[in-house]
C-alpha cells in the first residue's frame, strides 16, 4: 500500500510521520509544493518545533516515510492520499471574514483528479466545512479523464493539539472516520481503519457518515474555545468580586459532568483552529438561516478578543494610566507553550495594544523566530496564511526583540507573562527585580508564576482572575 499526503505543515508532517513509523510496510510519501518546507522536513531542522517529533522522522524518514516536492508522481501512485492543506479563514469577497477559504483543497483536488490513473480512497484531513466532500467529489469526478478511476471520499479530521502532537497521534481519544454507507464507502472506511488499527484499538475508531465527521470537527472546536471564553469570562467577574478563578476551575472541574480539564483562564485562545473553526461555523449557521445558533457561536470569540483587550487595560490602567515610552517586557509569543507556532497568538493583540499606547515593547520567546514577529504585528487580520502586500512586517525598530530574558526585563518597568512557558517559572525573579525600574510590575496571564513569592520580592502582581493585588486594588478604589 502507498499513501501520500498532501501538505507538509503542522497537522500532515506529524500524522504521516505516526503513520509511517507504525505501519512500516506501508510507504508513505508527503508532499508539498513549498520547496522550503520540504527541504526542511529532509533535515534535521525540521519547520516545525514539537517535542518526540524528530526522533519519529529520524526513525521512519528514508525506510518509509518521504518527504518530496513531485506532488502529480506520488499523488498518481498512491492508494490512499490525504489531503492536510490549509483551510484559512477567507479575507476577501463572499464570507471574508468568516467563511473558510477552500481554495487550496480544491487546488489538490484538482491535482488529484489529473494525476490519478488508478482508483483512490481520498482522505479529508484539513477541517473543512460541512458538506465539502460533496463538493470535492463532483471537482473529482468531472476533472478525471479516466473514467475506469474511482474515487471514494472519506473524512478522517484530526485532533491534535500542537506542542502535544506526537502525545496525541500516539494515544489519541479516538479516531474518526466518516463515509458513505455503501460497498464501496465502507470497504474504504476499513482500509483506512486497517491503517490505524496498528497502534489505535477498535474501540477507538468511530465510523460515522461524512457530514457527521465533518461536522464533529468544528463542533469540537467550537466546545473546547467556549469552555475558554466561559471560564475567562469567569476570570472578569473574580477580579470584581475578590473571588479567585483557579479556585472557581477546580470547583466545578470536579463535578464529573463538567471535567477538570481546558478551564485555565488566560489572556485569550490563539492557534490556527479554535477562531478560523467557529467563523466558520458561524458562517455555515448563517447561510441556512439559522442567525441565532450563529451569534450564540459568534460570542465565543467576542469574548475571546474582550479578555485580550481587558488584559492591555488592565495594563495601562495599574501603571497610572500611563505607558508611554516604558520598557515592558514580553515573555512569550508563541500561542501556547511547547511550540513555535504563533498563528493567532494572543501576544500580537497584547502588543500591538501596549505598543499603540506608546510602551516600547521587548518580545523574548524561546521558540519564536524574530523575522516572524515582525511579520505578525504587521499582519492584517485574518492574512496570516497568505499576506497580502498589506500586510508588510514592522520595522525592526519598531519593537525589540532579546534572546535572553533577563536582558529582556532589564530596565523595564513592566513583565507581561503571555504564554506558560516551563521554564518562564524558574527565572530568578529576585535578580530580575533589582535590574527594573521601580515599581516593578509583573501581569501574569497566564497564572503560572508564584505571586506570593513575587510579592515578598516587592513586585506588584496583576494575577488573572484572582484577587487584585493591594497595591492595585488601593488604586481602582
Ligand atoms: P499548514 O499551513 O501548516 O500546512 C498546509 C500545507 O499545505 C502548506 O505547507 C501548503 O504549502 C500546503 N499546500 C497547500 N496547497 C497545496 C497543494 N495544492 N499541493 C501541495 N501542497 C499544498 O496547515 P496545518 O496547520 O497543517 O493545517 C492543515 C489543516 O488541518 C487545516 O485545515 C487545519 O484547520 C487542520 N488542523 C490543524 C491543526 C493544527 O494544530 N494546526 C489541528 C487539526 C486540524
Ligand atoms: C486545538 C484543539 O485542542 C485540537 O484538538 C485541534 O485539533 C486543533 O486546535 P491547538 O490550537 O493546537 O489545538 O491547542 P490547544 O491546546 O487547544 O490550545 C488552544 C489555545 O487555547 C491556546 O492558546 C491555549 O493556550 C489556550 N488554552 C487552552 C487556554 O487558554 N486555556 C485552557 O485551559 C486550554
């Protein structure tokens, strides 16, 4: 058997990798037309930073698992080719703003059809919006000159969380698989089946109809960034009562019917997925009339961009109303920890919002590359997969970037903590006070720090959704 995977980036470099590495006697090829990318998935720089991944590619890369820019030989070869192409959300014309842009998966589809000179079994693997199989059936079927090729659609969406991948492709919850309930349709669905069951017991291989599976996939999303909005809502509403949020997520996570995990409160979800999925639910919910299912959706992300808007205030507000000209140091960009990935990382509102107040912001990451900084703040919305000239990165003296936290925080009035980078606990705060300007002020979004113990350094600590410090709360009085 033959798979070939098109589209090398976050979700399909690591899924084909977990494949290969425990089917090896299936070849599995992935590829792209981004020559860099690929390049770098045949080094050991891979373009992505995630924990476990490069010792899965050094095992299975060059016994069965390949990484190549020959899209039509290996597509034309394959049994069995997903498709794990970006699905942005669209930022021009019908739904901008919304709708997901299915440009590039009908761009594969479109390659698959030409190439394709025996029959296939086509794996969804991007998210995609209800439906879409419909669609890319028909781009199949009408664009393929072979009329002995058959195409059976399935839709396998994927569940990974980056900075967690290999965890999550190794032991996942459970694999979907959504086809037709025909011959054909199910006899695909067990190949693709046969392929998991390798690793992945029975019990955890849902099979379901295709709209269903599509379906799951926005709707999981769409429940796991309400959760966030929910307790960061919460988070609000402790800091103006005096009650504290991480109590409040321990209390209610134990009830077995809520669960303990997904209520951190933080400065606001980022990633690729949780914003672009439910825009695009919501887009979905319009076109068929359903308005209030869709602004019901909808207010999960406005009360994803008010929890980063609250944090900038919160900012400004406790340092007397003023940032102007301040060094504030920022620790961490990436959207999460573990990862160098920063699409639609919190920190670009947070900075943008502290450097429209004229604070001079200084960026230290452990991961993130500096020319990708530079371009996020340049980005207009929505732009970050595919920048138009618009969206020209910043000058480089418009923010400053250190490789070293210390030297980030120093002579800074202020630390904004915006991702829970491990190593951002054990910092020697001690020194870090006494290289700032006084008061020194750390805003922890993301609750990871000791506060007390900051506290008795002589910080003044802005701790989300928990009481406010007394320093703070003397001056909201
Ligand atoms: P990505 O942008 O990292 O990778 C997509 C790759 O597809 C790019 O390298 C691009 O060059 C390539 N590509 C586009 N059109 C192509 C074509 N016609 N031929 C060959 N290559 C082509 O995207 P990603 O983060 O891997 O996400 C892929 C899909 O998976 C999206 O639909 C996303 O919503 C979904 N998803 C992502 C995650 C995640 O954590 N990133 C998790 C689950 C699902
Ligand atoms: C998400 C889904 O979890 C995954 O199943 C899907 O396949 C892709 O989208 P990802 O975006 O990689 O994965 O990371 P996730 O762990 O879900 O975190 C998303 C954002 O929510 C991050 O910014 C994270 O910091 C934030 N978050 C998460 C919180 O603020 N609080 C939490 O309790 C959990």
């Amino acid at each position: 058997m033959k798979i070939a995977c098109i589209g090398a980036g976050y979700v399909g470099g690591p899924t084909m990798a977990m494949i290969a590495l425990k089917c090896p006697e299936i070849e599995v090829v992935v590829v792209d037309i981004n020559e860099a990318r690929i390049a770098a998935w045949n080094s050991d720089k891979l373009p992505i930073y995630e924990p476990g991944l490069l010792e899965v590619v050094q095992e299975a890369r060059g016994r069965n698992l390949f990484f190549s820019t020959d899209v039509n030989k290996h597509v034309g070869e394959a049994d069995i080719v997903f498709v794990s192409v970006n699905t942005p959300t669209k930022t021009r014309g019908v739904g901008a703003g919304k709708a997901a842009d299915l440009t590039y998966w009908e761009g594969a589809a479109r390659v698959i059809a030409s190439v394709s000179k025996s029959s296939k079994i086509i794996v969804e693997k991007s998210t995609v919006p209800v439906k879409t199989a419909d669609a890319i059936e028909k781009v199949l079927r009408r664009n393929c000159s072979n009329p002995s090729v058959q195409f059976e659609i399935l839709s396998n969406p994927e569940f990974l969380a980056e900075g967690t991948a290999i965890e999550d492709l190794m032991a996942p919850d459970r694999v979907l698989i959504g086809g037709k309930d025909t011959e054909s349709g199910r006899a695909a669905i067990a190949t693709l089946a046969s392929v998991y069951e390798h690793w992945i017991t029975k019990d955890r291989i849902l099979c379901t109809n295709l709209w269903s599976a599509e379906l799951s996939k926005l709707t999981a999303n769409a429940f796991l960034a309400q959760r966030i909005s929910s307790v960061n809502s919460i988070s609000a509403l402790c800091e103006a009562t005096g009650a504290d949020v991480q109590q409040v997520s321990r209390s209610i996570g134990t009830d077995s019917r809520i669960g303990p995990k997904f209520l951190n409160a933080s400065v606001g979800f980022g990633g690729s997925c949780f914003q672009k999925d439910i825009l695009n639910l919501v887009y979905i919910c319009e076109t068929v009339g359903l308005q209030q299912v869709a602004d019901y959706w909808h207010q999960v992300i406005l009360m994803n961009d008010f929890q980063k808007q609250r944090f900038v205030e919160r900012v400004i507000s406790a340092m007397f109303n003023t940032i102007s000209k301040k060094k504030i140091a920022v620790f961490g960009f990436a959207f999460k920890k573990d990862t160098g990935d920063t699409r639609e990382t919190p920190a670009i509102d947070v900075c943008r919002g502290l450097m429209a107040d004229g604070a001079n912001v200084c960026v230290y990451d452990p991961e993130v590359e500096d020319n990708q900084i530079y371009q996020d703040l340049g980005t207009e919305k929505f732009e970050w997969d595919h920048p138009s000239p618009r969206s020209a990165p910043i000058s480089k003296t418009a923010i400053a970037i250190s490789h070293d936290p210390m030297e980030a925080a120093r002579d800074a009035h202020a630390i904004c903590v915006l991702t829970e980078w491990d190593q951002f606990k054990s910092y020697d705060y001690q020194a870090i006070y006494d290289s700032m300007v006084k008061p020194a002020f750390i805003f922890d979004g993301r609750n990871i720090l000791d506060h007390t113990k900051l506290r008795d350094i002589g910080f003044i600590v802005y701790a989300l959704g928990k009481p406010l410090d007394p320093f703070l709360q003397k001056q909201y009085d």
